[in-house]
C-alpha cells in the first residue's frame, strides 16, 4: 500500500510504542493465558516484539513489505514469527492454527470496505479460541463533532500532519502530511477509509460469533462514553 511504503521508514518516529497498550494487552495475556498470539497490521514489528516475554510464539503480519522488512531484520527472536499478508485472508496465512488471542490495533481495520470488515471479524473469529483486542477511532464522535484535523504528531525529527474530508459519512478521505525536520522535506498521501461506528462494529461482531463484547474509551478502560477519539474494543468467542 503506496500509503504505508512512502512513511514506512519514519513509521516509529510517527508512532513510538504505546506503553499502555502493551500493559492493556499483557493484562489479558495473563488473563486468559495465552500461549499463542496473533498481532494483525503489525507494522514495524515493535507492539509483537514487547510481548515476547509474556507469551509463548507470536505470528504477526502486515500488508507492506518495507515495515514486514524492518520487523524481521530488526527483530530476531525465535517466538516471533513476522511475514507479509492481508487480513481479510487469514486462512491462506495459517490455515487450520488457532490462536489464544489476536490483537489489531492502530486503526487498521477501517482501511477495508464493510464486507471486508465483516468477513474478516468471521475469519478472526474461526483462528480464535480466546480473546480480541483491537483499536480503531471512535467515528461516531468524529462525525458528531465535524473534527477535520486529529492531533498534530510533533518531535525532534517529524511533524505529522493528519486531516479529513467528511463529506461522505460512508467513506472519508484521510490527508496526511509527513514533514521530514532534517531534510525540511515533505511526504504527502491520502487514503480512503470506511468509518465504522460503534453500533456497526458491535453488530457485525455479533454476526461473526463474538459475545461478551466491551468498549473503553482508553487502555485504563474507562468505559465508552462518545466524548473520546480512541475506540477500544474487548471481546470473547461465544461458547
């Protein structure tokens, strides 16, 4: 994905390992001990790589090639396991393995259509025998409030600039602007992306098998309120 390629290298720069998501993520790895995870949209491979020590084997994957690249050539332990690959086809990934929890976080899932979305909660749900944690934006909220532009992402080497076209509440176009400090360069993409709501996402999880399903508006998990641009969303198989 061109949109993913252009930043891949800037990509931790961008977005520096969330310390609460991994505490959120090893909170429910003791929970429900897991042995086996699944990371979706893995990017650079940080997230899997600070969960090593809290599992057994992780297999995680990512559609871009230049991020898969960084992950396997920066990572090298043995119960990691990272390669390029679509969410939407998990079956031609890891055929008949089931997992004991699978995570996708960083808004991943919003970049496919609604069948898509919906085929792939089907598909998580057939390779898991545990607990989903994923992450996307709280859409409702964004709409509600015409927010336009996210939070600009600033430090010592980028200045991440993001903005939405909210034209079309079932699709909206995603502007960014990569600005490169060392270099005064800039990296410019833009991507359409489906902004699933929280009632959609509940019932569409619903139709994929899942109960038991929770939302937070944070990694301490405080629930779901609409005031809040993180989306956090829990979730179990029904037995």
């Amino acid at each position: 994905m061109k949109f993913y390629e252009t930043i891949a290298k800037y990509y931790d720069d961008i977005f520096p390992l969330n310390h609460a998501q991994v505490n959120f993520t090893k909170k429910y790895a003791k929970q429900f001990r897991v042995q086996h995870l699944l990371d979706i949209g893995c990017a650079t491979g940080k997230f899997a790589h600070a969960m090593i020590n809290d599992v057994q084997k992780i297999n995680a994957f990512d559609m871009d090639q230049i991020m898969v690249n960084i992950a396997v050539n920066r990572y090298k332990d043995i119960s990691l396991e990272y390669q390029i690959g679509d969410m939407r086809f998990l079956d031609d990934l890891y055929a008949d393995m089931q997992f004991d929890m699978i995570t996708c976080f960083g808004n991943t899932l919003v970049h496919l259509s609604h069948e898509d979305v919906l085929e792939t909660l089907k598909g998580i749900g057939k390779h898991l025998s545990g607990v989903f944690l994923m992450q996307i934006l709280n859409y409702d909220h964004i709409f509600k409030e015409n927010i336009t532009a996210l939070p600009i992402i600033d430090n010592e080497k980028i200045t991440f600039i993001r903005t939405y076209n909210l034209d079309d509440h079932k699709k909206i176009g995603f502007d960014t602007q990569l600005i490169l400090k060392d270099t005064n360069t800039t990296i410019q993409n833009s991507i359409w992306l489906y902004p699933i709501r929280k009632k959609e996402l509940n019932d569409m999880l619903e139709e994929a098998g899942f109960s038991n399903i929770s939302f937070y508006k944070n990694y301490q998990e405080d629930k779901a309120d609409g005031k809040h641009l993180p989306l956090i969303v829990k979730v179990s198989k029904s037995k």
